[in-house]
C-alpha cells in the first residue's frame, strides 16, 4: 500500500520535531492574501447525527462534513442551541470500506466541573461553531472570565487532532477538572448492530468492529479500530455503549493562565495500519502546536492556490470547492492503492470508490493546490489498468476499469466495475497535471499506460476499423444480455439514461472480434461524436508528452492521428442543417439527428475539432435561451428537444463538467464575452454556490434547483478554472 508523498513528508516532519448575480471577471491584479477568516463556513457543516445510519431516503447523509489529509472519517459542529452536542465535534462519519456510518452523536464531549459542579459552557452566552479552511472551530464563554475553545483538524491521513484550550480571563484562580464522554450509535440492523464495541485503553478509549461483510451495507473485517489517545493522563470507565474518560489532574488557572487539553482520534482498517498510527499519534502528541502550524500553513497554500486570479467575489466558490474536494479525498486503503479523490462523501454509492472521468477531471483541479495529489489520483486508477497477462480480460489489455472500490470482486466487493470503461481523458488530465507540477518524470511515468488505453480504444471499440470509435461493453459476466451491454456501454459514456443511448430510439449492440476471431468486446452500434472529439485531443496531448521527454518520431505519429481524427469527426458528424455536432450511425454514417441535441455537440469545441464555420453554428445553439441557454445554461440535452426533461440526469440537468468544456469551446473560438455572460449565469442561479450550500452533482436548467449528490467533487473541481474565466 503506497502513502500519498505528503503524508510521508508529514510524518518526516512529525517525527523530525516531534447570493447575488456574478458579473463577469474583471482584470485581476496581484493582491495580497485575504486572511483565512475570510472564508469562514463557506459550506454549512452544522448538525448532529441522530441515527448510525448516514443516508436519507436518497441514500444522501444531509449532513455536511469535514476531513482532511485523504482520512476515512470526517466532523461535523453542533447546532447552535443543541446544548446536548456542545464540547464535541458531530460523529465521527466512518467509512466501513466503501458506505459511511456515523459512530456516534458526537463522541468525545469535554465536560469542566469545578467543586464537582458541572459548569455550563454556554453560560455566558451562544457558542460560536465556525468551519475554517483546514478546520472546525468551537468557542464557548463559561462566564466569570472563564472561556474554552476546542478546534479540531486533521494530523495525518488517519488521525485527527482535537487542541482544547481553557483560559481564565477573570480575577481569581480557578481549579478545575476535565472529562470526555460519549456514546455508540448503533447500526438498527443485524449483523451490523453489534459491529461496534467500546474498550477501555491506558490513554483514552477504543472502538473494535466485528468482522461483517454486508455487501451492499456495511463491510469490515474485524480489523478495524477507532481510537482516542489523550496527550495526559486520564482513566476510562466503560458501561455498554458508553464511556467516560476523566483526566487525573485538576488544573489550576491563575488569572490570565490558560492551559491546552490535546487529544487524536483515530480510525484505522487494519492491524499493520494502528501499529503505523501509535507511532504517529506520539509524534503528533509531542508536538501539537507545530503540526497545527503545519497544517494551517499548508491550508494558506490550498486557499493561495484555488484564489489565483479569481475575482474577489468568486473566491468564497472557489474555496468551497477546495473544501468539497479535500473532503471527498481518500488515502490508500484497500484495493485503493494511492490516494485518491472519491464522487462525494455525502451519498452512499459514491463514498468508498473511485471513478475514471471523475478523476480525469478532478485531477486537473486538484492541481491548482496539491499536484502531487493530483498525480496520486490518476495512479489510483493506472495502477488497475488492464495488462496483456491478466487472467480474466488479458484481450482488454490497456483498458482502464470504469470504477474502482476498497474491495475488489475477490474480496467480496460489488461496487467494483470492469463491465466498460470511460471517455478518454487521461491525456488532457496528466498534461495538466504536469503544466503545475513541472515534473517530466510523471510524464515519462504516464506516457506508455496513455499510449496503450488509446490502442486499446481502436483495438475494441472501433468495429468497422474506420479510425471512429464507439461506446461499448466488456467481454464480462454482467454483459450477459444485449440489453446489459447496451446499458454498459452508456454508462461508459458517462452519460448514462442520455436520449442518444435509448434502445426505443434505435440504439443498438454489435460484437467486436480480433482477426483470429477472438471475442474481444461489444460497440454500440454508432460512432459518438464527444468519444472522437475526445481520442482525437488525447492524442494532441500525447504527441505535447513525447516532444516532453525528446520522442519526436512518437510525437509526429501522434500529431499525424490526432489530424485524421479530428478531420473525421468534423466531416462526418456536424449537420449544417441543424448547426450541431452529432453520432452517427455504422450503417450509412448519417448523423443521428432524430435523437435530438445533446450538449455533447459541444465537445468539438473544447477539443479544438470544429471549423470556424462549424462553431459559430454551434455558438448560435449554446447562447439561444430555446436551445442551450436557460436559467442555468449548458443542460445536457436541448429545452426544444422532445426529450429534454430538466431534472432526469443526463436528459437535462446541468452538469458542471459539460458546462466546463461548453464555455471553454466558446472562448476557444473567440466568443469570450459568449463565455463569461453564460458562466455568470450559471454561477448566480445554481442554488447554494453564492451561499453555503453544497455544490451539487447537477442542477435544474429551468429553476437551478440542486440536484443529486451533494458535495460533488468533479463539480467542485471544474468550477475552479470556470471562476477565473479560462
């Protein structure tokens, strides 16, 4: 299992030392740092959990949360006025291998008692719970000059770090004593009900799992353990699912004295991974105040990073989504084997898997803050990437899987998804990566894996060797029917339930053979224009690697493809009749119009594929309010097409990937003022952005309703180029 390089660095270190309307960007000059104080509760991260189980009815945990450092538990702060949640943080929200749980209303509450009376810690008035980059922020005012204030973040990619300071701003000495105490949330089902178990420990209290493999629920090993560890010392009572932890030494104040209670909390998967952490943990506890100056210096360099040339009333946006993407950040764990970033913490299905085109496109956010994370996640899915001597699919070889999990199939997963893959984006996503990081050796590292997922495209999903590609299915158990390889290879299009994709409509399934016969996979049977556009700037970008690192035969091979591709698409998929790019179909090659359009016609565009004629036909479509500019612009599927629903997916809903390439395209061609009149509408009527409501997976085009999961990453990493106008 490889770490992400700065937690190394971090241990190195530990153990060294111990809404209203946006208006288009203006120019930005170069302006001092705003103070991190500025972006405070940019995502509301208020409330307490009231059930084990993490979801609503659509499977989405209504709570927002914070992690960091790629950890597989996260926070969130009491609600003002929720005095039975005051002096703790909500939860945690645990990830048992791939669905959240939350252990606990909250559970470590800190308790001060003084002459053995409980003092109230909103006596002198309503707490203040702020989120702040990098961390949550409780401050409370005990009264008579007696103040307490808990913040916590994250030490490392397993352990958080709680620092609660007591100071006694009045006139006379106070002597007080302090204790934690909390309570297990129980899961309402067997087996997992009895999963979890508290034990007390020399240093605080634990939390062992049974071993449970619910597969569609909740998965452990018996291996798992949260824990916390107290800086001093502190004896722990245990009685069923509740515990006190009490520490041995009152503490006296003198006035204007303050004395710090630190404490980590801990979740770990396996036995090899708490030894690892005890060590950590000690390291961390040695130097508390330098590994909270650590992270909060690498925070000012994330905020630095995502604020770059963004007007100053877009960089609240673009902190949230610097928040949402560190939250939904997972460390290696698992099947897992490098850090990586996830869909979103909030919705079930998304929490413990990672995904191809969603980290394609998170990577090239990432790294505006943190390219070595941005490298990290594109090697979490190569390191899956299909090899000519696999044992189950060695005719995919080069492919890379759809969607990755904690557990693979032979450890019991189900999420795990090797059905089809996803557009090609890779190429697009190392280079950006690299235009940050400057370092050529992830280059030289990329450029053979990216050289064999294109092969592998023309290899299997090009079925009548014409140079166009289509959408397709694996040779797998799943692809048992025409009907599941047809659903297959929708969703290796990315968008799924499109009207293009309808079997109603005439789509199709056909059988892709190797030359000795071998059955080699299924294409639909219609060449998609977005999959061509896509392999054609993929290969612009691979010929940009090999002059990189020297290869200029390679590079003239690539630039030579890259030309012949897009040469087809913008001669066989554009209709100058209908001024739209779209598939067309392997019999007879006419561009299926019928369906209707899709924002898809606007990839050529972004890619560069497009004639100038083409694209201000294709300009014309996405700045008219009947076709692609609604309320919120860029839908997926036109408002005049019979098949435009506004809150179904990929038949109308605006995703903010498409709007991406589709206000990108625009500037590509000259229509800036198109691009930023469009991107500001967008960024006024999605609802909650200007505010501190989650970014979504999608949005209503009609209203800017919020639609889907929550906490979105690809959003959130899509809007960061968007808020700068480029």
């Amino acid at each position: 299992m490889t770490a992400h390089r700065t937690t190394r660095a971090l241990l190195a270190a530990l153990l060294l030392v111990g809404g209203g309307a946006l208006a288009a960007p203006p120019a930005i000059a170069a302006q001092p740092a705003r103070p991190l104080t500025d972006y405070a509760d940019v995502l509301d991260l208020r409330g307490t959990p009231a059930a084990a189980e993490a979801g609503d009815a659509d499977d989405n945990n209504p709570l927002g949360v914070f992690a960091d450092r790629g950890a597989w538990h996260a926070y969130s702060l009491p609600d003002a006025g929720d005095r039975d949640a005051y002096g703790g943080f909500g939860g945690p929200l645990y990830i048992a291998q791939e669905y959240p749980w939350w252990l606990s209303r909250s559970f470590s509450r800190m308790r001060l008692t003084e002459d053995g009376r409980t003092l109230a810690l909103d006596a002198g008035g309503t707490p203040r719970f702020t989120s702040l980059p990098g961390r949550l922020v409780q401050e409370y005012d005990l009264g008579q000059g007696l103040g307490l204030r808990l913040e916590l973040r994250f030490a490392t990619d397993r352990s958080a770090l709680v620092r609660a300071e007591v100071r006694n701003n009045g006139t006379a000495a106070r002597t007080l004593r302090a204790d934690w105490s909390g309570s297990l949330l129980r899961p309402a089902d067997a087996p997992m009900k009895d999963a979890p178990s508290l034990a007390a420990t020399g240093h605080g209290v634990g939390v062992d799992f049974a071993k449970v493999r619910e597969t569609w629920a909740y998965l452990t090993d018996g291996t798992e353990r949260f824990e916390v560890t107290h800086k001093e010392p502190v004896d722990t009572a245990v009685d069923g699912d509740t515990y006190r932890s009490t520490a041995k030494t009152p503490v006296t104040l003198r006035p204007g004295a303050a004395h710090r209670f630190d404490w980590t909390e801990s979740y770990t998967f396996t036995d090899a991974e708490r030894s690892r952490e005890t060590e950590r943990v000690r390291a961390v506890l040695a130097r508390p105040a330098s590994c909270a100056a650590s992270g909060d210096a690498r925070w000012r360099r994330y905020v630095d990073g995502v604020t770059e040339g963004v007007p100053a009333e877009r960089r609240r946006i673009a902190v949230k989504s610097l928040e949402t993407l560190v939250t939904n950040w997972r460390s290696a764990a698992g099947r897992i084997e490098h850090d990586a970033i996830t869909p979103s913490i909030s919705y079930k299905w998304f929490t413990g898997g990672v995904w191809a085109w969603d980290t394609w496109k998170q990577a090239v956010g990432t790294a505006r803050f943190d390219p070595g994370l941005a490298e990290s996640q594109i090697r979490s899915m190569f390191d899956w990437q299909i090899t000519a001597d696999d044992k189950e699919r060695p005719q995919d070889a080069g492919m890379i899987p759809d969607v990755v999990f904690y557990n693979d199939p032979a450890r019991g997963g189900g999420n795990w998804n090797e059905r089809n893959s996803k557009p090609p984006l890779a190429g697009w996503a190392v280079w950006e990566v690299y235009r940050k990081s400057g370092d050529r050796a992830f280059l030289r590292e990329m450029y053979p894996k990216l050289a064999a997922y294109q092969a592998w495209w023309y290899r299997n999903r090009d079925h009548d060797r014409d140079g166009l590609a289509e959408y397709g299915a694996t040779v797998d158990p799943a692809n048992d029917s025409t009907e599941e390889r047809r659903l297959a290879a929708a969703w290796e299009s990315g968008m799924d339930n499109a009207p293009r994709f309808d079997a109603k409509l005439g789509t199709g399934v056909v059988a892709n053979h190797a030359a000795d016969g071998t059955l080699l996979g299924y294409s639909l049977d219609q060449e998609s224009v977005d999959l061509n556009a896509y392999l054609a700037q993929d290969q612009e970008y691979l010929a940009r690697i090999a002059d990189a690192l020297g290869r200029r035969t390679d590079a003239g091979h690539w630039r030579t493809r890259a030309a012949a591709t897009h040469e087809a698409v913008r001669t066989k998929m554009f209709d100058p009749s209908d001024g739209w790019f779209h598939d067309i179909g392997l019999t007879g090659g006419a561009p299926l119009t019928d369906r209707g359009r899709g924002i898809e016609g606007a990839i050529p565009l972004w890619t560069g594929t497009a004639t100038k004629e083409q694209a201000r036909a294709v300009r014309d479509r996405l700045a008219d309010p009947a076709e692609f500019a609604t309320r919120v612009p860029f839908p997926t599927v036109a408002r005049s097409s019979p098949y435009f629903a506004s809150t179904k997916y990929w038949r109308g809903p605006v995703w903010l990937d498409q709007a991406y390439f589709a206000q990108a395209g625009l500037r590509r061609y000259g229509y800036g003022a198109d691009a930023d009149d469009l991107t500001g509408k967008l960024l006024a009527h999605a609802s909650g952005l200007s505010g501190d409501g989650p970014i979504m997976e999608n949005y209503d085009p009609l209203t800017g309703d919020p639609l889907n999961s929550p906490n979105f990453s690809w959003s959130a990493a899509l809007l960061l180029p968007m808020l700068r106008g480029r």
